[in-house]
C-alpha cells in the first residue's frame, strides 16, 4: 500500500507484501511453545500498555484537542466520551454475565 504510490509495480508490492509477512508462521510454533513459561509476566506487558495509552491520552490527545477547540466544549465532548464509554462497558457486563443457578 505505501510503494504503489511511489510507483513500485503491483507484483513488486505483491512479493514485498509476501516477504514482510513470512516470520509471522515461523515464529508462532516456538512462541506457542514459550507461552506457558512467560505467562507471569502478562501483567507486566499489560501494565506497560496501559500506561502507555494513558500517557498518549493525557500528554497528546488531550492537549491538541485544547489547542483546537474551546475549553467548555472540550469538557463537554471529554464528559460525552467518558459517559459513552461506560455505558459500552455496562452494556458488555450485562451482555456476557454468566447466569447463577
């Protein structure tokens, strides 16, 4: 998709596609293989991430959102964001809550 435009040829692109995406079936069998071993330090990876999220979230997606628009509309599209997302959340609880007999 980047070296069309460039004026690489289709079959170029196409070869080039296929050769990026060859270490994804090699390596999945010795990961699977892994996964058991390195399942402790899930909570480390996703700690990492979430921190991450947070910092891009904070330190750039809310300054430029200042930058472009008022402070009273930013508060009101942040507040909206906020409310819709714990409505999806509250609506997948209840979607996927296991019934007690």
């Amino acid at each position: 998709l980047v070296l069309v435009p460039r004026g690489v040829s289709k079959l170029r692109t196409f070869v080039w596609a296929i050769c990026t995406s060859l270490p994804q079936p090699l390596i999945a069998v010795p990961v699977y293989m892994f996964v058991d071993k390195f399942v402790v330090w899930e909570p480390v990876g996703l700690g990492f991430a979430a921190g991450a999220m947070f910092w891009v979230a904070c330190f750039e997606l809310i300054a430029d959102a200042i930058k472009e628009m008022s402070i009273p509309l930013f508060s009101f599209s942040l507040s909206c964001s906020f409310m819709g997302m714990m409505l999806i959340s509250a609506y997948i609880d209840v979607a996927t809550a296991q019934p007690t007999a």
